[in-house]
C-alpha cells in the first residue's frame, strides 16, 4: 500500500470514530466494471454478517454500482473492508 492510500486510510479511520458511535451502520458504495464475477466477489466478502446489498448497472452497462448497508463493529473493521475488497481489477471506492 503506497503512503498517500495509507495515510487517507488513518484520515478515515479518524473520521469514522470521531463522528459515530459503534457498534454503526456503514454504507460502503463501489463502481466496478460489469462483470458477474466482480459482483459476486464484492457481495461474498459482506456474505452472512447480514448486509443489504443493491446493485444497479450504468445506462450503457459498462459499470456497475454495489451499494452495501451493514452493521459494522468498529472503524477499524470499516477500513479493513475497504483494504479486502481493494484488491478486485478496476474497483472504486466512494
């Protein structure tokens, strides 16, 4: 992980036990290419801890936007998240 990703992750981090109080629900967004595989690796990262998950392709389909609402534990487990799925090709995180 290069030092600018590090340090916007301690920023959140930060942010995160600053402004909630956790146990909290988070809402993570994420744009991937359209592609099932993306998708599914995406939603079996957040499978059995009980995350609402809607999904909606772009109006040519290229991408599609992952919208995921779950009960997080902690900012830690929020940031660990991010730093998981940052491994999937031509993911973004918003």
């Amino acid at each position: 992980m290069d030092k600018k990703t590090e340090e916007f992750y301690i920023r959140l981090r930060e942010e995160l036990s600053n402004t909630s109080e956790w146990p909290s629900e988070y809402l993570y967004k994420f744009i991937v290419p359209t592609s099932p595989k993306k998708i599914e690796e995406i939603e079996n990262a957040f499978d059995n801890i009980g995350a609402v998950i809607q999904t909606k392709q772009s109006k040519n389909a290229k991408y599609t936007s992952v919208s995921i609402n779950v009960m997080m534990e902690s900012p830690e487990l929020v940031v660990e998240k991010y730093i998981e799925l940052s491994s999937i090709e031509g993911i973004i995180s918003l």
